[in-house]
C-alpha cells in the first residue's frame, strides 16, 4: 500500500464543486462510520490519526498553532499556558462536536490528536492531550489537557 502525502492530496481539480464539503458528510464519516467500523478501538486510533495530521501539518510556534487549526476549520482554538508543561486548548466551533446535545460522552479524538500532533512540533517534546469539555457533556466549547513531556 502506498503512502501519501500533504502534497500528493492537495491538487484538487473539482471546478463545479469547489473544495469545500458539506460538514454533515465529515460528521457522518467521523462520529457514525469510524465508530461503528472500530468499535471500542475508534478513540485511540483516531488520536494517533490526528497526532499524524498534526505531525504533517507543523507548526514552528503558538501563533502558527492557532492559525493552522483556524484554517483547517478544526475550531477555533484558545491556548493557556499553565506552566512550561502544561497547557489548556479551548477549541471553539469544533469540526466534530459543536451544537452536539448532551450525550455524556467526549469523542473529540482526533481534534485532540491533531492539538497534540501540532504541539510537539511547537515545543520540540512530545505532547498528550486528553479531552476534558465538549458540547457533548454539556458545555458549548471543547477543552483539551496538555502535558508536555
Ligand atoms: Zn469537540
């Protein structure tokens, strides 16, 4: 199986229909068929997944976080430094759960693979994140945990 890259998935040639796709579509794709075809397994494999589209995407310091996350429409993020290893990323507008009702579950693992992917390229360290507020359990942003290690 061959590997792609950034490069190799960004030449589209859809001159009637644009690059833009309804975000219903990516939600069914993200929240009902990755979950329904993985299962229990779908959080984790969707974080490495995202860690990897942090990984490829880069970012060289906070402002370029904030700008690739705003202009790959993952949300609209707000960072919090709590100390030299630790941060809080409040993402606004979230690709996958912002307007979602209460469901008592956060399922926002590939945002939070993608914050974390971004991160270690910021700081030189690898990151964990780990999801801790969504519109899913109540509140109308997603928050993220950071540590840096
Ligand atoms: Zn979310």
């Amino acid at each position: 199986m061959k590997e792609y890259s950034v490069e190799d998935v960004k030449h589209i040639t859809r001159p009637r229909l644009g690059e833009d796709i309804p975000l219903v579509l990516y939600r069914i794709l993200r929240v009902i068929g990755m979950r329904n075809i993985l299962g229990e397994t779908s959080g984790a494999t969707l974080y490495m997944m995202g860690k990897q589209v942090g990984a490829m995407v880069g970012a060289k310091d906070l402002a370029e976080f904030e700008a690739k996350i705003k202009e790959l429409k993952v949300g609209i993020p707000e960072v919090q430094i709590i100390n030299e290893d630790q941060l809080v990323v409040k993402l606004y507008e979230c690709i996958t759960c912002a307007g979602f009702t209460y469901t008592g579950e956060m399922f926002c693992d590939m945002e939070s693979g993608i914050i974390a992917g971004l991160l270690e390229g910021v700081y030189g360290k690898k990151a964990r994140s780990t999801q801790t507020k969504s519109w899913s359990v109540g509140y109308s942003y997603c928050e993220f945990e950071v540590i840096l290690y």
